[in-house]
C-alpha cells in the first residue's frame, strides 16, 4: 500500500517536471524566495557606525 502511493507521487512529480508551464512556475516561485530571503546588496542600507565626536558634537563640557 505505501509503495503504491510512492509510485503513484512518483509518477505525478514526472508529470510535473515534464510540464513547462510547471517549470516556469516553480522558477518565478523560486527568484520570488531568494528575493524575500536574500534582499540584493544595493537594497539594504549600510549604516556607518557613529564616532565619539558626532554623538557629542554641540555640547560643551566646560573643561
């Protein structure tokens, strides 16, 4: 019984990977995946890391 339903998913994954209307379906999927999860590098903003003398720039200490 299990071994049926394993060729029978078998068979309809053949099915599928023969179809190219599938193929470009499952390839549009794919590039939508890697650009939710891998976001391209021009997209993400680098931040520079502030320095002691811009976070206390415009005070005066009185020394």
């Amino acid at each position: 019984m299990l071994q049926d339903k394993l060729e029978r998913i078998n068979e309809l994954r053949k099915q599928a990977m023969a179809d190219p209307e599938f193929m470009k379906s499952a390839q549009a999927h794919a590039d939508a995946i890697k650009h939710e999860y891998h976001p391209t590098p021009s997209t993400q903003r680098s931040k520079k890391p502030k320095t002691l003398s811009d976070i206390y720039k415009g005070y005066d200490f009185g020394i």
